[in-house]
C-alpha cells in the first residue's frame, strides 16, 4: 500500500474511538458541532465494540468514498471499533482530541505489529507518514496523556477516600452568638413554665376583677436574658440507586435555648428574633442529642414528573421556598424564611408529587400526616401509632403552583387544608396542653371560656414572590391568610371561626461587598387577627399588631466556612401596642462541605 491508501486510512481512523482511547461518542448521528470530551455518555448504548468485518458495520456500504480504507483498517491492522447497534456513525463530527487519539490507537497497534514480528504488514512509507501525523500531533496527544494521568489520579483518590460507592455525606454545622434585650418590662400573654428549654408559657385564663370574665393572663418580663452560645450540626447522607433517585438522610443534634424567647408570649415561642440556627432541631429530644431530623425516597416516574415518599418529611424544603429566604445565608429568622400562619417546617410522614409542566410552570401536591415535636403529646409518631395511623391525627393536603415569567421572576401560589386534632384531655392535676391554631405553632386557642375545643379544620392561603431587578438587587415577599373553624366541645358554647393574616416584604442584596455574598432586610407582621379574637388565650396581645425587622448578611469566609451576623428589632412585640421594642443579634460561623 502506498501514501494514497494511508491517507485514507488515517482519516477512516480518525472518525471513530478505539476500544484502547477516548470514549465513545454522544448519540448524535450528524452533529454539526464538535463533541467535547467531558459530556456525560450512556455507556449502555455507545459502548464501542472490537469488529473483524467491515460487514458488521451495518451503515458502512460498498458505495461509500473510505469503504476500502475501513476494510484494509479492520482485515490488516484490526483497530476498528464499532457501536452495540452494529454502525460506525461515520458522519459524525469530530474534535482535535479525537484525532489525535484515533492516530495514537493506530499507532499502538502498528507497534504492536512490529513487536510480533509481523512487519511485513507495515511498510516504511506507512511508518514515515505516520510518524509524521503524530509529530504534527504531539501537542494534542500530550494535553489528552495529561488529561488521561490526572483523571486516573483523581479516580485513584477517590476510591481511596469515599465514604460510599452510592452514598454522599455532607455536612452542616452552625456555631451561634445569640443576645436579646429589651428598654423596659415586656407584656407576655401565660404562666412562665419554671426551667423550660426553650423558655416557655401556659396559655391560661383567670377572672377579671372588675368585670368577672375570664381573660387571658398577662405577666411581664424585666429581666435581661444572657448570652448564650449554641450549636446545631445536620449530617446529610444523600444515596442514589440509579444515579436519577435519591434516598436522603439526615441526622441532626443542637443546643440551642435563644434568649429572646424569654420575652414570648405563648404561642410565640422560640419565633421573633430567632435563627432557624439557634434551635435544637431534634426537640423534645435533650440537648445535642442526635435524632432523625428527615427521610425521604425522591425518584422519577417520567421526564416531567417526579415523587417523594417517607416516614419523616420536611415540607419546608419543598413547599413555600424563596431563594432569599432560606436557613442557610437569608432571611434566617423563624418568622421570615417562610409563611408564618401556613409554615410547612414542621414534619410529617405522607408522599408529594412534581410536575413539571414546561420551563415556566411547576405543580406540586401532597399529603402529610404530621409528626413534629409538637405532637408529643400524642403517644410519638402519629404515622407509627395504630391509635391513629397515617390517615388520621393531624395531617395536610397541600398543593403549590410556581410561575416563573422570566428567569429573574418566581411567583408561588400555595393553598394548604388542615385537620389539628384536639389534645387530649390532661390529668386533674396538670394544666390543659395548648391547642395552636396553625401549623406554625403562632397563637393558642381555647372556647373563649377556658373550655376545650373539637379538632380544628383550617384553609391556609400563601402568595410567594422573588424579583431579581438587578444582578446585585431584588424584591421577595409573602401574604398568608389563614381561615379556622373553631367548634367547642361544650355545645351551649357557640361555634366560630378565626381568620388570620400575615405579611413580609424585604430587599435582597446578591454578591454585597463579594461574589456569592447575600445581604437581606426583611420587614413581617406575623401574627395579625382580623376575626374570632375571643378565642385566643395567647396571640391577640391588646389588639397590637407586631412588626419584626430582621437584618441578615452572610459572608462567604471559603466555600466551606460563612460568616453570618444577624440583627433583629420587634416592635409591639406579642402584639401588644405598648410594649418596648425588644432587640436581638445573632453571630453565626457556618461550615457546610
């Protein structure tokens, strides 16, 4: 053979990947633009195979311009791969990279040759252009040896340290500087309950003096709270069977008792001027015990549809989300990172369905029967509990729609029906446990005589938004308004209902004073009765309205470490009108890897 046919040889050779080399190519029949090295393959389907015939490349016909230079390539030098489906797709484009490596692969197997001494089947001519085309190339082959190397490094290194072959481990952990005070006495509504953790109330009436009727009673705080120093760690073990689905794993233990919860009222513990940070997210559990705080299975059920299913489900990692305000470097504060009135923070074991409809409008529904702390008193998990079981206790059906008109603007719609069951009956000797209205835990309910009430229905309705109007500026802001059906047990007692609003609006700085910085300013009424205030025992206040402004700014120190200061100001606090505003600040070292 002569220059002619190594000419057409080489470029035969440079149109496929070899079983030696470079990975098979995307499946695309005719791309007009090169493949990169690094796209993602289905190994399954573009596996190249070794063939002796140029026969089995069933799209390889007679007629074809390199069909003998694909037949002396396959009979003479066997350095022809092929794809499973038996084509050679020799239309395809091609990079630099590959043309080196089909000419390296050539060339291995011509040294091969000669090492068999089989060298009649390689004439000088065909060595001398070869030598060339791979000087001419040597730039190329180097970078692609190179890349080789490093790749076979890094693949050496992580086998070496992985946690798993399936499993991911991450890692989130929050170390907190919490400070809260106040310019003079603070009304709270409820009975201080002596050495609880987070500082709580009782929700209790007593008669009036002067008119005889029984009202919620009202005692003041004039202390200062001290300084505290607190953790909450969350272990996140992410799993995938498929490399589409997701088993996620998180365990949690934290420390944290805030000290502006000393200037709450009942119902409003642990929520003004508190960082989702500064808790202990396994609660009732004590203090830095490990619990598990979330598990959940998220897998595919088409291209546009997904699932999740699980015995322990954080709605608010699904439901009521805002890039600006989330627990990580937001709005932080348990009264801005989501709906106060319809706050899916709290867990439940159930299912919730994706849909994503097109690249502007998302679907998602669920149902989730509730098993937070909250319900303790319960008997545990209600899910778990053949008392109750997973269809009844307390539960929720939400269902959201996200509407995004640009990639700077997200509007969510978010309507949740909730059953609160009742608490049950206390003993003689304790005081009655606190029925809260909503699922945020904000304002606690009786029959407006110290009576106890029948499960409570409610519909809980959330407007969502996120404006980014500038890359380093943008708008967020939410409205709840929540309606309940409030039905006394005592049945000469009236039934009623209580209707509830709340409303946030901030400022998003993306990338301030750093890339990747975010400073935010949040400004939320939490708790704002329109009706059915004579049911309240804690949460009407003297018919005040409560504002909270919450300062959040959160420096990237690495992409592991953040550092994230945080002010927060209350004022009308507990919803009374002449209460002093009670201030607080937060320093929080994030480390997330």
């Amino acid at each position: 053979m002569g220059r002619a046919w190594l000419k057409s040889a080489v470029l035969a050779v440079i149109l496929l990947s070899t079983s030696k080399g470079l990975a098979a190519p995307p499946r695309v029949e005719d791309s007009a633009s090169p493949t990169r090295l690094d796209e993602p393959l289905n190994p399954s389907e573009d596996a190249l195979a070794q063939v002796t015939s140029v026969s089995q490349l069933a799209d390889v016909r007679p007629t074809d311009w390199a069909f003998q230079a694909l037949q002396s390539l396959v009979e003479r030098y066997g350095c022809i791969a092929g794809y499973p489906n038996n084509t050679y797709r020799g239309n395809r484009s091609l990079t630099r990279y590959e043309f080196a490596a089909g000419i390296n692969a050539c060339l291995d197997r011509v040294n091969e040759l000669i090492a068999t001494a089989t060298t009649d089947l390689v004439t000088k001519e065909d060595l001398t252009t070869l030598q060339k085309l791979q000087a001419e190339f040597a730039t190329e082959l180097g970078t692609l040896r190179g890349r080789v190397d490093s790749l076979e490094t890094r693949t050496a290194t992580l086998k070496a340290q992985q946690f798993s072959a399936t499993t991911r481990l991450n890692v989130l952990s929050s170390f907190n500087v919490s400070q809260a005070f106040a310019s003079g006495d603070v009304k709270a509504e409820g009975v201080p309950i002596p050495n609880s953790l987070p500082a709580a109330r009782l929700a209790l009436r007593s008669p009036n003096p002067a008119t005889g009727k029984l009202e919620p009673i009202v005692t003041t705080t004039s202390r200062t709270a001290s300084t505290t120093f607190s953790q909450s760690t969350y272990l996140i073990l992410s799993s995938s069977f498929s490399g589409r689905d997701t088993l996620t794993t998180i365990l949690a233990a934290g420390n944290g008792s805030p000290p502006s919860s000393t200037y709450s009222s009942a119902g409003f513990a642990s929520t003004f001027g508190v960082p989702y940070a500064d808790s202990n997210p396994v609660n009732p559990l004590a203090p830095n015990s490990i619990g598990l705080f979330e598990l959940k299975y998220q897998f595919p059920i088409s291209n546009s549809v997904n699932a999740v299913v699980g015995p322990r489900i954080l709605t608010f990692r699904h439901f009521d989300v805002n890039p600006y305000t989330n627990v990580v470097n937001g709005a932080s504060g348990l009264n801005s990172y989501q709906s106060t009135l319809a706050n899916s923070g709290l867990s439940g074991a159930g299912a919730i369905l994706n849909w994503q409809i097109s690249s502007k409008l998302a679907f998602q529904a669920g149902y989730l029967n509730r098993n937070d702390a909250s319900l303790q008193y319960f008997g545990g998990d209600g899910a778990a509990n053949p008392e109750r079981g997973l269809f009844n206790g307390s539960y929720s059906l939400l269902a959201e729609l996200a509407y995004s008109p640009s990639p700077q603007t997200t509007l969510r719609f978010l309507y949740t029906r909730s059953h609160s069951q009742a608490p049950p009956a206390s003993r003689p000797s304790q005081p009655n446990f606190p029925f809260f209205l909503t699922n945020s835990l904000r304002g606690v309910v009786d029959d407006g005589f110290g009576g106890s009430l029948n499960d409570i229905d409610s519909d809980n309705f959330v407007f969502n938004f996120d404006w980014k109007i500038a890359p380093t500026f943008a708008l967020f802001g939410r409205y709840s308004y929540t309606q309940a059906g409030i039905n006394p047990v005592n049945p000469l007692i009236q039934s009623g209902s209580a209707n509830v609003q709340a409303f946030q609006l901030g400022v998003a700085l993306p990338d301030l004073g750093r890339k990747g910085a975010l400073g935010t300013l949040s400004l939320v009424v939490p708790f704002n009765i329109l009706s059915g205030r004579q049911f309240f025992v804690a949460g009407n206040g003297n018919g005040g309205t409560e504002f909270d402004l919450e300062a959040t700014y959160a420096y990237p120190i690495s992409s592991n470490l953040t550092i994230v200061p945080t002010f927060f100001a209350t004022f009308n606090a507990n919803n009374f009108s002449d209460n002093p505003t009670v201030f607080g600040n937060v320093l929080r070292l994030q480390f997330l890897f």
